[in-house]
C-alpha cells in the first residue's frame, strides 16, 4: 500500500479456513484487523479475534493463524523501531489491544493508512496510538455482552431490540455496553459481518455481484457497494481482484 522511509505498510488477505505456518517478522509489526477472524496462536497463548483489534510482535516475536470461515483481512506496518521511537514500544514480545477504545482507533489507523497522510503525519498518529494501547486498560466486559458479540455473529440479521430482549436488557443500554467492549456499534458489526461474507464470495467464487448482494444479506447491490465504501474505501469489483493478491 505505502512505503516511508522507516516502515512499510501492506495490505494482506488469507482466504477462508486457511493456516498461516508459525513465521515472525525483521523489525517490530503492528497488525491491525479489517475484517474477518482468525485464532493467533503466539508465546502469550491463543486468542481469537472477530472485532476491532491491534496485535503488536516484536521483531523475532513468532506467531501463526488459523482463519476463520470468511477470512481474513489485516493491514500490516512493518517498521524500523528507531522510526516510530524505541521507547514507545512496549516491552512484551507480543501485545493484543482487542475492542475497547484502542480497537476503535485501531479501525481508525486501518483507513488511514489507505489516505495520502505525510509521513511525518502517519508516524505522529501512530506514535500516540502504540502509545495510548499501551496504557489502555483491557477491556472486561460481562458474560452476556459476550454472549450477545456471538449471537450478532451467527444471526446476522438480528436487530439490537432482538438481542436486547434475548438477554434481559434495554436496547440503549445494551448498545452502549456493547460499544465499550468491542469497539465498536452492534449496527456496525451486523453491517461488518454483510461485509466479510460478501468479501469472500467475491474473491474466492465467481458469483455475480447481484447474488452476492443478496446471499449476504444486503438490500441490493446498491446497499453492498455503499457499505463497502465505508467499511474498505473501495468497492466490491476492486475487491474481488483481492484474489490475485491472497497469501493463503
């Protein structure tokens, strides 16, 4: 996507149910989710991730993946820890920032780095946000906002006054619950999920777009492209070339 002159930024993409092999990187990388899901299996255990999210490795850190059924998208920033400033870095091998406010500015950095940002400008907002993940708190969130994240991932289509109702709460107070856990809305995640399944159809099936729309729960081919606009910056044609490009 970017080079500068102390870090390199990529897009990567493993298709559904694929295993990325153990492997670890040069210099210190800063993962940030986009959409998908996947099991990161490093030193500091196993963690699943479905949400707005940052994985920080070390250089040397080695870790693996197992995808999940609808891929995998991640942008990568592999960078020379003199760049961003050694003494921000934190000291583990590895560090998960998922949900809570540092997985809503991790989505924030994700489409940022597809803009035209100056290097000076893309390093200083980086730089506050490795910062600000490392003395974020991580979030704890209670069992049935977990159970909730899981029912919206399975139903899809369930509204926040469906899932409110199936746990005992109001829907406002179960939105904001929800929006401090995970970082994001429980409209956005509905919206996210349309997304991630249309996004593997169209890169690993040859279905027209139209029945793609529809097979993944949108309105139309209208709605798709309008929300992948918003959730990618690019659209479902440009999204579908993703699959010259697939790591795995």
């Amino acid at each position: 996507m970017r080079r500068f002159s102390g870090a390199i930024v990529r897009r990567t993409i493993d298709r559904s149910d694929a295993h990325v092999p153990a492997h670890a990187h040069d210099w210190p990388m800063l993962s940030l989710f986009v959409i998908g899901s996947f099991s990161n299996r490093t030193e500091a255990g196993e963690k699943f991730i479905a949400g707005p999210s940052a994985i920080f490795y070390q250089a040397g850190a080695a870790h693996q993946n197992t995808v999940g059924p609808n891929g995998f998208e991640q942008i990568e920033i592999e960078f020379d820890p003199a760049w961003l400033g050694r003494s921000l870095l934190p000291r583990a091998p590895v560090a998960h920032w998922i949900g809570g406010v540092t997985g809503a500015r991790a989505r924030t950095i994700a489409r940022l780095c597809a803009s035209e940002l100056a290097e000076d400008q893309f390093r200083s907002v980086l730089r506050q946000f490795v910062r600000g993940g490392a003395s974020q708190p991580q979030p704890r969130s209670p069992e049935w906002v977990d159970a909730v994240a899981q029912r919206a991932r399975a139903e899809g289509t369930a509204t926040v006054t469906e899932l409110a109702r199936q746990v005992g709460r109001h829907p406002s107070w179960l939105g904001s619950a929800y929006g401090r856990a995970f970082g994001e809305r429980l409209q956005e995640t509905a919206a996210r999920i349309r997304v991630e399944r249309a996004a593997r159809l169209l890169r690993e099936t040859d279905e027209p777009l139209a029945l793609i729309a529809l097979d993944a729960g949108f309105c139309d081919q209208s709605h798709m492209n309008r929300t992948f606009r918003r959730f990618l910056g690019r659209s479902p044609i440009l999204v579908r070339e993703d699959r010259r490009t697939i790591r795995c």
